[in-house]
C-alpha cells in the first residue's frame, strides 16, 4: 500500500473526464464514482484527483459537491479530495494552462465539460467572446451560456483546491509517453510481442486485434495517441491520407472500443505513476454484455502488464471472463421500465446513502485523536496486523465500527479472497434498487479480507444481499476491474 506522511490515497480511473459523459449523461457513472468514493472513505483513505479530473470531470464535480456540502456540515477541518499537480503550482495555474490549450492547434485541450471552448460557433457562440471569457476563470464561470450546474461543480472544486496542498508526489525516475506506450505494446521485437505467444488464449487474441487496429492508426506517428479524446472523435484521425475516423480505419466500433479501452488505461497508470504514493482502483467502461465487457477488460489487463514490462513486472495470469464485476447496478422488476422511472431509481440510490457520507466525515475528522477515535483505531490495527488471524479480526472490527457510524450494527460477512463489498440500497414499488462496489484489494493488508456488511441502505449485509439478488432484476450498468499497487 502506498503512503505519504501518514495518509493513504486512492486513484480511482473512474473519475477520468475524458472517458465519462458530461452534463446529462449516464447516471450510472456517477453512481460508480460515488461507490467508489464512499469505498475510499470507509477504509481511511483519501482520494487523489489530478487536475485535470479536478477541472474538467462532470462525474467528479457531481459527486464532490455532494461529499464536499457535507463536510461542510459535519467536518469542516476533513479533506476528502488531495489535489494531484503537474507542471503547475497551483490549481488556478493548472486551470489557466488547460484553459489556455483550448485554442491550441498543436496540443489541443478538448474539454468534456466545457465544450463550447473548443468549438465555439459549433454551439452558436462568439469565437473571440468565448477566447476572452477562457483567459479569466472568474470571467469564465459568470459567462451566460455557462450553465447553473456546471458552474456550481466548478466553483465547488475550486473553492477545495485553491489553498489545499497538493500531495507530495514521488514520480519515477522516467515516465513514458502515452505514444510511446502504446506503439511498443504492439512492436513483436518488444517485451510485451515476444511475451504474446505464452499468454493465455483471451490475451493473444485481444492483442491480436489491438495489434492490428493500431499499426493501422499508423506505428510511425506515436504523438497522435497522446491526445486520446480524437479516438473519440468523428474526425479525421491525424496524419491520415484519406481523412478516415479511427472509427473507419480500425474497422467497427468494437475494435475501436478495444483501442480506447486499452490507450485510457495506459494514460491513467502514467498518471498514477506520476503521482507514486498511490494505489489505483482501474474499472472498465460500463455496459451489458458479458463478452464485450470481458474483452474490454482483457485490454485494459494487456495495458497494466505493458506498463509493468517496464519494471520488469510479470504478465498477468488471471482471465478477465472469469472475473467479477468491479460495479454493478440491478433493479428488482420483472418487467422493463420507462428511462425516466429507472433514472429515478438510480439517482434515489445516490440520494439514499447521502446521508451516510456527513457521518462517515465525522468520524474520520478525529484523525488528530487516534487513541480515543474508534475509527482511526480500527485503521491502524488494520495497518499493523501481523499474521493473519490479526488481520481478519481488525478489518472485522473496523468495519463494525463502520457500521456502528453509520447507524446499523446488523453485522459483517465474508465474500472471500481479498474482497469488500458495499451496496447502496434504494426500496420503491418496483421492487430493490441495487448498488454493487466489490474490492479485491492485494496489499489491503496482505491477508484474505472480510466483507462489509449491513449498514442501513448503504452497506448491505450479505445473506440479505443473496435474497434481492434472487429477485427477478434487470442490470442496469456494469464494469470490471479491481484495485492495483502499481509499484508492487
């Protein structure tokens, strides 16, 4: 587990901005960011956010306003969020370099959140009007088309970030270009092509088709791939003779989808590993079929091994078919239900377990009283056990204490392994509401892990979690991926 002076972080790739919608997108990426939020709250740690998630993550700004709001209320000295830095000093001096780059030929800043500024006539704004309201943050958050919602997330996040300190990063000797990364992965005469031939058969056929895709993107221009949002885009992909979409030149949106899965990832370990004191949850992007998604998640375990090959890390040997899902949304109905009644189920379990963060921030405010805090006790029985039998009685009682935060004492049940699960919980006439975060955490503590159980709506006591799941459900969203010790 990764330290700095005492506290612990968490990265979570959930909160990439560029992989996440904007304003009115899926609620189910804002639920995942909240289940993970509330996960890296509950086991003590704090949640490190680069700044450019910090500027421009709609999903993030959502769900700080809502952790951040109660704080305010509950703990107004904690600090839930640490700002990452890089090649800024500040987070205005961050904003200003990426509001900057905004016009930017030569290395655009493509906004998620804000992207009128890069193409303003698009939506019917004054070019020069818009250049000018960029070039000032304050100017830029009274600016008339910028909407109530977004501009509350921005101020909110800023507000956190101006003063805080940023984490103290230890970044590695060399970090690697993304380009660079994603070239060598799919070179034969490299670690990770001469390693393709020993890797199960899920693996080498992944690699085969990112292999393909990208020599077709072009091998010999690395620099297009490090500006990742033109994947996205409906544009012609840089240097490309015939003005194709990388959608075009790769053949389908599935193989693209691969690429995209595969390149996100390699950009968030390099962010990880900028920052060096962190452990990192890595998640898939949402979907509903089973295949898609495990491919998606081969891909994003390729990435990991080729960042890894650069440590001299072994290749993995787990099948991501096999595996779990990282979150998971179900609903209790039989039959299917108009969007607007889903949206409103997915937004009550959000709401539901609300109330649970101003409490949980409560108790962790008392970090500066360790010997009488029960929660920060628990965390470093947790931190200090030294065998295994130790180590199950400390997660054990730290997640009762947890529990006992959060109202409900109705006890903890193991899942196996070294995973946690939370599930949020919203009741309604169509039946449950489910909100699944399942953990598998390999340097938690270095022993098997139990789960966490009932906690009001929020944690759910497993045997009872076995009965909803019995329930006729429709899955709602779904992602893969588990936590991960770059360094490790």
């Amino acid at each position: 587990m990764a330290y700095d002076d005492g506290r612990q972080y968490q990265y979570l790739e959930s909160l990439d901005s560029v992989r996440r919608a904007g304003p009115g997108g899926d609620r189910g990426e804002e639920l995942q960011i909240f289940t993970e939020v509330l996960m890296t709250l509950a086991l003590g740690r704090e949640v490190v956010v680069p700044q450019s998630f910090a500027f421009d993550s709609f999903g993030f700004h959502r769900v700080a306003a809502t952790v951040l709001r109660a704080r305010d209320s509950s703990a107004p000295g904690e600090h839930p969020f640490r700002l990452h830095l890089f090649g800024a000093r500040s987070y205005e001096e961050a904003v200003a370099g990426m509001l900057a780059r905004t016009v930017d030929p030569t290395g655009p800043f493509l906004s998620i959140l804000l992207p009128e500024l890069s193409d303003p006539a698009a939506h019917g704004l004054d070019p020069g009007e818009v250049r000018e309201q960029a070039a000032d943050f304050d100017r830029l958050l009274s600016a008339e088309w910028l909407d109530p919602e977004r501009a509350d997330g921005l101020a909110v996040v800023r507000d956190e970030f101006r003063h805080l300190p940023r984490v103290a990063a230890r970044p590695p000797a060399r970090l690697y270009g993304l380009g660079e990364l994603v070239v060598a992965a799919v070179d034969p005469t490299s670690p990770m092509g001469r390693a393709v031939a020993d890797l199960p058969e899920p693996y080498r056929e992944v690699h085969a088709t990112l292999a393909t895709a990208i020599r077709r993107l072009g091998t010999d221009r690395p620099q297009a791939f490090h500006h990742r949002s033109q994947l996205r885009l409906a544009r012609p992909w840089p240097g490309d003779a015939a003005g194709r979409t990388p959608e075009e030149i790769v053949g389908g949106p599935e193989t693209l989808g691969l690429v995209v899965e595969f390149v996100d990832t390699l950009y968030n370990l390099i962010v990880v590993d900028s920052i060096g004191v962190a452990d990192t949850t890595l998640s898939t992007g949402q979907g509903l079929d089973d295949g898609r998604l495990a491919a998606r998640a081969t891909a994003q375990e390729l990435a990991l091994a080729q960042y890894r090959h650069r440590a001299g890390r072994p290749l993995p040997e787990a099948d991501p078919a096999e595996s779990e899902p990282l979150f998971e949304v179900k609903l209790g109905a039989a039959t299917g239900l108009a969007d607007d009644r889903v949206r409103a189920r997915m937004t009550a379990l959000r709401t539901d377990a609300g109330d649970a963060i101003a409490a949980l921030l409560q108790a962790r405010a008392e970090r500066g009283r360790t010997a009488r805090s029960p929660f920060w006790q628990g965390i470093e029985r947790l931190r200090t056990a030294e065998d295994p039998l130790a180590a199950r009685k400390a997660l054990d009682a730290h997640l009762t204490q947890v529990a006992a935060v959060l109202g409900d004492r109705t006890g903890l049940a193991p899942i196996g392994g070294f995973a946690i699960e939370l599930v949020l919980t919203a009741a309604g006439a169509v039946g449950p509401a489910l909100a699944t975060e399942v953990w598998r955490l390999p340097g938690l503590v270095g022993y098997p892990a139990m789960a966490a159980g009932a906690v009001g709506n929020v944690l759910y006591r497993k045997g009872k979690d076995g009965v909803a799941r019995r329930l006729s459900t429709r899955r709602l969203a779904c992602a893969l991926g588990r936590v991960v010790d770059l360094r490790s």
